[in-house]
C-alpha cells in the first residue's frame, strides 16, 4: 500500500478497517460496480458503506 493509504487506514476504527479490507478483498474476486467502479478511462473508485459512513478510495 502507498504511505498515505496506510495513514489513512490507521486513522480509522478497527471495525470500518476490517469493511473496507474485507471488500478490496472481494473486489479481487468478483466485478461488483458498487464497489469498485471505472470513473474515467484511468481512474477507479472504489466504494464501501459502513456503519452509516461511506468510504471512498481512488486507484489510478
């Protein structure tokens, strides 16, 4: 992971950690575009709701 990934993640609680890594997990298996979806030709968005709170993460 890049460094400011890992800040990022260290900042939030245990269990909001555990959903987002538990659905970039399952993003590797299965194509599920509330997840992980194509924003424009080079950037993704990736997307996990918790607890009332979304998460979202950019991959270019």
């Amino acid at each position: 992971m890049i460094k400011y990934e890992v800040k990022f993640l260290d900042k939030l609680d245990y269990k909001s950690r555990e959903k987002i890594l538990f659905n970039i997990w399952k993003s590797r298996e299965t194509n599920d575009p509330k997840l992980f979806k194509k924003l424009t030709e080079n950037i993704w968005e990736f997307r996990t709701v918790f607890n009332k709170k979304q998460f979202r993460l950019f991959s270019f």
